[in-house]
C-alpha cells in the first residue's frame, strides 16, 4: 500500500513543515496530492491535523468546530505519536485563534510535562514559545514557569539556526512583554523588540515575519507612510500563504491606521471591499466595528443620508442571525435611533437659526424701510413746509404789494395792471371797454373839519360799496388819495352813468357822527369813441372829463363826447 505513493515520508515531512510555517496553499496542494496518491494507517491523523489548520487560517467556523471534535473523538492526540507536538501546537493554537483561550491554556498544562526535558526540533520550540505567550494570561503559579519555557525555546532555536524561528521566539517573547498588558518594564521590552527587529531584515517572506510587521508597523512606527506600508507588506504576504484569517486582521487595522491619520476616503473604500471580498470570514464584532466606522466617517463628513444606509446595510446583514446578533442589533438600533433623533435635532436646530436669522433680517429691512420712510416723509413735510411757507409769504408779499393797506381794495399797481390786461382783452377781442376815474367830492373838508379817521372811514366806506355794487367782471382800484380807477369791461359809456348812480345812490345814505351827503365826481372814456388806444391817454381823458364834472358843479358824472 505504501509503495503507492513512493516519497510518502518527505510529503509528510513537507506537510508538518507547512503546517509549522503556516503555509496554507502549500497545505492544500499537499493535502489533494495526499489523498489522491497515498493510502496509509495514519494519512488519516495527519489529514485532520492539516485540515484543522487550514480551517483556522481561513476562519472556516464550520470545520474548525468539526475537525476538533473529530480529533477528540478518535484519541488521537496521543503523546506516543511522534508528531505529537505539532498535534499539540495545531490544537492549542486553534481553541487560541478561535477565543477559547481558557480551553488552550487548559491543553497546554495537561501536557506541559512533556516538555520537561529540552525541545528537540523546531516544533517543539514554537510550541514553547506558545507555552510560554499562553501562560502569560495564566494564573501566578504558571506565570513564574514562562521565562524557562522561553529560555529553553530560544537556546533551541539558535543552535538550530533558522533566522525564522528565532524571530518566531523572540517575538513570542517580546509582544508578549509589551509593558502595557504585563510587568515587564519599557527597558525590558525595548530590549526584547529590538532584538526581533534585528533580525526582521534576515528573515525571508513568511508568515511569522507578517505578524511580525503588522504588530511593528501599527503600534511602533510613528512614521504615517512606513507605517502604512509596513501593513501592506505583512497582508501582502498573509495573502500569498493563504492565511485569510490574519489577512483579514491585518486589513482591519490597516484601516483603523488609515482613519488614525484622517485618510477618511481611503479608509471608507477599504472597509466597503472588505466587507465585499470577506463579509463570509468576519465575525459580528469585526462587521460590526466596521460599519461603526463607515457610519462615523461619512456622519463627519456630514453625509447622513449614507450614514443612514450604512446603518440600514448592518441591520439588512444581521438579520438573519441568532439572539445574540439580534439583541446587538436592538442596542445598534436603539443606538441608531439616537443618532438619527441627534442628526433631525440637528438639522432642525439649524433651520430654526436660519429662519430666526431670516426673520430678523426681514426685521431689520423692515426697520430700514420704515426709518427710511419716515426720514424720507419727514424730509418732504419740511420741504413743503418750507416751500408752503415761502410760498405764503410770497403770496402774502405779492398780495400786500398789489393791495391798498387802508382800504383793502386793489392798489394804483394792481389796477394799472388789470386795466392793462382788459385793455388788450377788449382790443383782441374787439369789445367796447369804458374806464372811470372817481374823486370824492370836498375830501379835504371833511379830514379838516371831522379829522383824518373820518376820512379813512370815508374812503374805506366808497371802497366797500363800489366792491359790492360793480359786476363781478368789472374791476377797480384806489388811484391815488380819494381818487378811484374803474375798468368796466365790454361795456360802453351810457352804461357807466348807471353804475354812477347806484355808487351815488348807495353813498348818500352814509350818515356817521355828522357827517352825511358824501358825494363824488367821475370822468368816463370808452375805448371805441377813441383813436388813442393806450391805457395813459385813456386816463388821461377820462381825468379831463372828471375835471369837467368837478368844475361844473361836482356830485355828476362827465363823459367824453362819442
Ligand atoms: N383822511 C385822509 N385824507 C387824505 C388821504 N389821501 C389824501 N387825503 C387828503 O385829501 C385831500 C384832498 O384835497 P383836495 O385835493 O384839495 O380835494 P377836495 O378837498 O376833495 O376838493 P375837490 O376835489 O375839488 O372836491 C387832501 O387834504 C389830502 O390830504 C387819506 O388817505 N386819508
């Protein structure tokens, strides 16, 4: 049966070796060429072991759980077996890679005393090394054990010589001394990182050297590009091993790095092809951490409606998970609901400002519009206030300037004027027009003997009665002392004798404090019966004719002959 398959030994040895070395590809490849090409009595043991790493690399939860049992089932960890440590190493690593650490750290004490004496090969120096990182976590007892493990651990390794495993104890040794998580002093632990750093350039691609960098590069350079680049390096070569499972951790801190150094896009394209290429591989608290950020990093840049899809893509995932995931996803959507009550509050709260802000700008434009109302009505009260009263006293000037102070009747000014406006009127027109020209008959005598009031009350009394008894298109005027000018438009001169007798008439019945009989004389001169039509010669007769009367007796009226 053996003869089958010719160099069984050495694919074993090959296969141990990767398991070792954590090379999954190289362990598929043997694996399929085991069972295609070999039959043996224990192929079926080394299967399992192999198979258990494989599902641990990839994270493969239904099989690690699987194969585990199976290897429990059939006894096959067995110290007799000359594989055993391997056996023992693969088992502890994955109840450890699995977070059952309790139930490794429980393995590895039943069988501690195996390695009582000084480890042989390499398998038994990592598995050491694991002894000795496990124990770490352990109770105080243990604890003290740790170092010799180590120390037998790393004397092994350098007399073997392989730079990769001496880097494997040493790392072991140093991040497990990482002062933060024991007692191990900062000195200490330098020492001991600085040792594994050494010997990181020595070190071919390997799988021990990728954790290696991804430990150094997320939490020891301070340099943004080394860092990051460090990282790629250690989940490129994660990657070409086939150990999914650290690939997978090495890209999340890849880009938990990334947002640490605000590379917000970068960061948001990672995690959306992580979840795409990997989502089968993660665990709820990876998916779940990884949403967080996609739902934090677009909130920051103030796009919520994707943070609100990202929230809704969690619960769309989770869905169809068990209790657990489910009350997970009750406190995300309870969480949820806060941030989105946060975000409405938000945006209420800024649209209440703005229209606050708007309201109190129309407040203050309305304010402008009034002030500026006001002024600007204020300003045109006082113009016309101003022009008004300018006005006024223009008019009262030009009214005071065209009336007789004493009499109230039109002044010589302000009947010259009329007289010459009709004259033009009755010409263009070819109207008659008759002027009269008034003298109180015996003036003199009366301001001598009843005083000078009489006299203005005379002559005030001749002006009301010839206002109230012309017509109203008739003008007149005081001319000068007690002489009197009368216009009597389209009117020819007989008619003027009745306009005499109806002044003479009226004056007559004045009777005051003794004086009585007030008469007065006129000159009459119509326009057509003259060659002369300007306004001076026409007065000029008219006082010719008033001369007459007053010579031929006064109390009459003379008129220029037709
Ligand atoms: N009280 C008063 N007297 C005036 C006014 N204006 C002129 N007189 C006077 O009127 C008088 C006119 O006198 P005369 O020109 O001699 O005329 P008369 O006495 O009426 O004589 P006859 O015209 O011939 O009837 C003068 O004594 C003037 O002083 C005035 O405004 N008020």
């Amino acid at each position: 049966q053996e003869s089958r398959c010719t160099n069984y030994g050495s694919v074993i040895s090959s296969l141990y070796n990767s398991i070792e070395t954590l090379n999954v590809k190289k362990l598929k490849a043997i694996n399929k060429y085991l069972k295609n090409h070999c039959v043996h009595n224990n192929i079926e043991t080394h299967l399992l072991f192999s198979e258990l790493t494989i599902a641990d690399a990839e994270k493969d939860r239904n099989n690690i759980e699987l194969i585990r049992n199976k290897i429990i089932a059939l006894n096959i960890l067995d110290k007799s077996n000359p594989r055993f440590a391997w056996h023992l190493y693969v088992m502890a690593q994955s109840w450890f890679w699995d977070s059952k650490t309790e139930k490794a750290i429980a393995l590895l004490s039943e069988y501690k005393s195996y390695f009582i004496g000084e480890p042989k090969n390499s398998i038994e120096v990592r598995a050491l090394s694991l002894i000795g990182g496990y124990f770490d976590n352990a109770e105080s007892s243990i604890e003290k054990e740790k170092n010799t493990y180590f120390d037998k651990a790393e004397i092994k390794a350098n007399e073997i010589g392989d730079p990769e495993l001496i880097l494997y104890v040493n790392f072991r040794k140093g991040s497990e001394a990482y002062p933060d998580i024991n007692t191990d002093s900062a000195v200490e632990y330098k020492k001991k990182k600085d040792k594994w750093v050494s010997i990181l350039d020595s070190v071919n691609s390997c799988v021990t050297k990728a954790e290696v960098l991804l430990y150094w590069g997320y939490l020891e350079i301070e340099d943004k590009n080394k860092s990051l680049s460090t990282l790629k390096e250690a989940i490129q070569i994660l990657s070409d091993f086939g150990v999914t499972r650290t690939a997978l951790d090495g890209s999340i801190l890849y880009i938990q790095l990334l947002q640490n150094y605000g590379e917000v896009s970068e960061a948001e394209f990672m995690i959306n092809k992580l979840i795409e290429d990997h989502y089968s591989l993660m665990d709820d608290y990876q998916i779940k951490k990884l949403y967080e950020w996609l739902f934090e990093l677009s909130k920051s840049q103030k796009r919520f409606e994707d943070a609100m899809k990202y929230k809704d893509n969690y619960y769309e995932n989770l869905l169809s998970e068990d209790d657990k995931s489910q009350k997970e996803l009750d406190e995300l959507l309870a969480e949820y609901k806060v941030e989105e009550q946060k975000s409405a509050n938000r945006i209420l709260e800024q649209s209440l400002e703005v229209t606050k802000l708007e309201k109190e700008n129309e407040k203050q434009k309305n304010y402008i519009l009034v002030m500026f109302i006001i002024t600007l009505s204020i300003t045109v009260l006082l113009l016309s206030l101003i022009v008004y009263r300018s006005q006024k006293s223009k008019n009262e000037l030009s009214k005071l300037a065209m009336i007789d102070v004493l009499t109230g009747a039109p002044n010589r000014r302000a009947i010259t004027l009329q007289a010459t406006k009709e004259l033009a009127i009755a010409q263009r027109k070819c109207q008659n027009l008759t002027i009269l020209l008034a003298d109180l008959d015996n003036f003199k005598s009366i301001n001598d003997i009843y005083g000078h009031d009489m006299g203005d009350f005379v002559l005030k009394k001749f002006a009301d009665i010839a206002s109230e008894n012309i017509r109203a298109m008739d003008k007149f005027g005081r001319w000068g002392g007690e002489e009197w000018l009368f216009i009597l438009p389209a009117t020819s001169i007989e008619e003027a004798k009745n306009l005499f007798e109806r002044l003479s008439s009226k004056l007559s019945k004045v009777e005051v404090d003794g004086l009585s009989n007030i008469t007065f004389s006129m000159g009459a001169v119509e326009l057509y019966s003259n060659s002369d039509s300007d306004l001076n010669s026409l007065i000029r007769k008219a006082d010719d004719k008033l001369y007459i009367a007053k010579k031929s007796g006064k109390n009459r009226v003379c008129f220029a002959p037709k």
